[in-house]
C-alpha cells in the first residue's frame, strides 16, 4: 500500500499529544505513509510535550506556536491545511485519541467499500 494520510492535529497544550502520535504510528498497518502535520500550540514550561524526538521524522511537519499567539483551533486546522501535499486521504483528529490496530488499512477499506457502493467522495466520520 502506498496511499499516504495527511494526519492533521491541532494540539492546544494537550499532555495527550506524545502518547496519541506514538499509538498512531504503533497501531498503523503501513507507519510508513503516514504524514502528519501538528499545529503544536505550547507553553515552553510545558513539559509534557516535547516533540523534539519527531523533528528529525521525515513524517512530521511541526507548526511552532507559542499558547498565548494562537487563535483559536479553526485558525490552527487552517494553518495546518495550508501544508496538505496531495496526499491520498486525510485524517482530522484532536491530539488526545488511541487507535485500534490497523486502524490505517480498516479506514482506507471502509472508504474503498463506500466508493464501490457509488460515493464518489465518501466521508468517514465518528458519532
């Protein structure tokens, strides 16, 4: 499989952030496609987020923003947006989230159900 997935979160301070992107990559039937890009929203007291360990990922585009500049999580995913690749799907999440195993492959094959069924354009969603 060589679909990559524009993983986009928009983190605000979270102590979630480092466990939600290290059970991302380890859940991942294919760690190797993943693309994510973190509006990293963050105190430099903050010492439950250090991404320090990601910045040398190839797959990790970090947008650097001091809590007290952001403008709010809409401001956040639109900067984040501005990054987006081309990459075959996208992924929307908040920074505090686990993962089932192959949680890639199950979402792509959901998708790919959908787009047999007649959607052009399906969207997956939680509610």
């Amino acid at each position: 499989m060589n679909d990559k997935i524009f993983i986009q979160i928009a983190a605000y301070r979270d102590p979630q952030l480092i466990l939600t992107l290290k059970d991302c990559i380890k859940k991942a039937a294919y760690p190797e496609n993943l693309v994510f890009c973190i509006a990293w929203q963050h105190c430099d007291t903050d010492t439950w987020d250090n991404l320090d360990e990601f910045r040398s990922d190839s797959r990790f585009k970090i947008i650097d923003i001091p809590y007290n500049e952001s403008l709010g999580a809409c401001w956040a995913r639109n900067s984040i947006q501005r990054l987006y690749n081309n990459e075959t799907y996208t992924l929307q999440l908040d920074s505090h989230h686990r993962f089932v195993e192959n949680w890639d492959k199950e979402c792509i094959d959901m998708y790919n159900q959908l787009r047999k069924k007649g959607y052009d354009k399906p969207l997956l969603t939680l509610s």
